[in-house]
C-alpha cells in the first residue's frame, strides 16, 4: 500500500477554493476536512476559546444570544496585527487537533483533502503531503468577492492585501490550479493532478 495522499489545498480569498472543494467530494468522493468548519467550531457558545475571546474584547463581542460578534471581532483582527495573532493562537491549535483527530479516523483512505485557506499562515504545511493552490487574476479575485459579499472595490482590496500574497502562495505550491477561465477548465486540471502521483 503507497503512502496516503493528503492534499492541502489553498488559495487566495475568492479564488475558487470552495468549487475545488466540492468538486473533489462530489465527482472524486474524496472526503475534504474543512479548515473554515473547524474554525466555526472553535467559536462556537460555551467553547473555552469564546470565553477567552469575550474575556479579551468586552460583552460587545457576542451577540444578545451569546454566538460570536463576527463582523466586531472582523473590524479589531482585521486592522490590528497583534490582535489578529492573539486570536490565531487561540484558534490554531484547535484547528490542528481536530484535523489530528479526523485523519486518525481516515487512514486507511489512498487520498484526503485538507481545505485549509490558511495553510501557510497558520504553518500547517506539515500535516499534509502536497499541496495545491487555486488562483485567479487579482482583479477577478477582487470582482467576486465584491459580488460574493457585496463589499466595495476598496473594501475588497484591503481583503486581498491583508493575505499573504497569492504569489507567494503559487510559489511553494506542487500543483497550481489556475481558476481564470471556466469551470469545465478548472475540473480538467483537478482531474489531472489526481491522476499524477505527485
């Protein structure tokens, strides 16, 4: 039996990771751990992490049914880099546990799908075996995600450019999969990374 593959995938915010994702579990059934769900999960009411988050930032920070003010918490990560530390350090090890966990479960499977947005970032290069990131054009990227969450073309670029670039991203990737044309070509190129061995 070959080594598992665990595929670690990524991309820039609105880049097609979601498609990717999907595609993968509906037309390949391979199963895809989700990163963002973990995450959500982290956060959720009664969670010691959601304790320490409203301990730190205030009552404001919930919402009058005690779940997570995202848009508050949002506005204090998204313009204060310490902050935004603080609150990875309290999300991340979870994050990694529960992936931990999952993939203890999957073993016996040739091929899992790691969807993980913040694959460099949060220095979880580790727990997969290759890795592919989804890219676009910056001005695609910028008019989807105006579209996606109805946001200007200013408040979508200060989204990009809080990422770590997507070039960067491309740079130490094993596979690149470009989402600038259509979807049909998007699943051609998903199908061809599946069947090279990397």
């Amino acid at each position: 039996m070959g080594e598992q593959r665990i595929i670690g995938l990524t991309g820039g915010i609105a880049t097609g990771k979601s498609t990717v994702s999907e595609y993968l579990q509906t037309q390949h059934k391979i199963p895809v751990l989700d990163a963002d769900h973990y995450a959500r999960a982290a956060v959720e009411p009664g969670s010691p992490i959601l304790a320490a988050i409203a301990h730190r930032y205030g009552p404001t920070i919930l919402q009058p049914e005690g779940s997570l003010n995202r848009v508050r918490l949002g506005e204090i990560v998204f313009n204060d880099a310490a902050e935004k530390r603080w609150l990875e350090q309290q999300i991340h090890p979870f994050v990694r546990q529960q992936f931990a966990q999952a993939m203890a479960e999957l073993a016996a499977l040739p091929i899992v799908v790691q969807a993980i947005p913040l694959l460099f970032e949060a220095n979880l290069t580790d727990q997969v075996t290759e890795i592919w990131v989804v890219a676009c054009s910056e001005t695609q990227q910028q008019q989807r995600l105006m579209a996606r969450n109805s946001l200007t073309a200013d408040q979508a670029q200060a989204r990009i450019r809080s990422q770590m670039p997507l070039a960067e991203k491309i740079a130490q990737a094993d596979v690149v999969l470009d989402n600038s044309a259509n979807l049909e070509a998007l699943f051609r190129q998903v199908d061809r990374a599946l069947q090279q061995a990397p």
